[in-house]
C-alpha cells in the first residue's frame, strides 16, 4: 500500500468517526463541529485520490475556524441548559490522538517526497490536522469541566484555533 492508498484509507475512517459523533450528539453546535470535521476529511480523501491517479489535486484550505470559535461561543453559552457534548470524553481523546498521528504522519511524509507540490501539500493537510487536534482539545477540556472553563476570564481562554 502506498502513501497516498494508506492516507485515503485514514481519511474515510475519520470521516466516518466523525459522522458518528455527529450523529450521536444532541447539541447542535457540537453536530456541526463535527459534521464540519467530517466534511474536512472527505475533502483530503478526495484530495489524495486525485494524487493518487496522478492528478493535479485541488485543495481548498479547511473551513473557517473563526465559525469553530462561534461554535465554541454558543456550546459555552448554552452550558446550563443541560446539554451534555458527549457521553463520555473518550470520543474527543480518541480523535485527539489520531488527530495528531496523522499530524505527525504527513509531515514526516511531506520531508521523504520528491516532488515539491506534493511535499507542500502534504503539509498542509498535516496542518489542517493539528487544527482539527486543537478543536478536539478545547471540546475535551469543556467537556471535562463545563462549568470551570471560562471561570479564568473569557473566551480568549481556549487554546489557539
């Protein structure tokens, strides 16, 4: 299997993961987080399946992580409604870890290929991936302690998007 057949195989299976959180969750705005993630990881399938064929791949950078802090805004004002994000944290770890292999895995593979436009690439999807960890991150630190998260000061609080 090579590269890019090993990273479409990664990429349905987050895609899939994250279709299942969506599709588990209550809360609307953690729905569209995660249905947002999923939409990401189709877009790098679909992006090392052109690679793979030996297409030029048309890569359209992640979607807005200012709509994930607006996002994060309404989950932490709607926090004494009784929402819960998740039945258990072990979703957001799971995610985090894969998260950041695949971080480490494209960066890694980005420095062994030969071909610069394909390094570069590789990159940027290894950065949209730390994104994604980071999003994962802040979820799973709310989830932890909803009502403690903003008792620091406001929402600059939360880890860099």
């Amino acid at each position: 299997m090579n590269i890019f057949e090993f990273a479409m195989k990664m990429e349905l299976d987050g895609k899939a993961y994250y279709e299942k959180l969506a599709s588990e969750s209550e809360v609307t705005a953690l729905k569209t987080i995660f249905s947002n993630l999923a939409a990401d990881e189709e877009k790098h399938f679909e992006t090392f399946k052109a690679l793979k064929t030996g297409l030029t791949a048309n890569f359209t950078e992640s979607r807005d992580l200012d709509l994930h802090k607006d996002l994060f805004e309404k989950l932490i004002a709607n926090r004494h409604k009784g929402e819960f994000l998740f039945h258990s944290s072990d979703g957001y770890r799971l995610g985090m870890e894969i998260e950041a292999e695949m971080e480490k895995f494209y960066t890694e593979e980005a420095q062994k290929e030969n071909n610069p436009g394909n390094a570069k690439l590789l990159l940027r999807i290894a950065e949209e991936e730390r994104d994604h960890h980071k999003i994962l991150e802040n979820l799973y630190q709310f989830a932890l302690a909803p009502q403690y998260f903003l008792a620091w000061g406001e929402f600059s609080n939360l880890k860099e998007l």
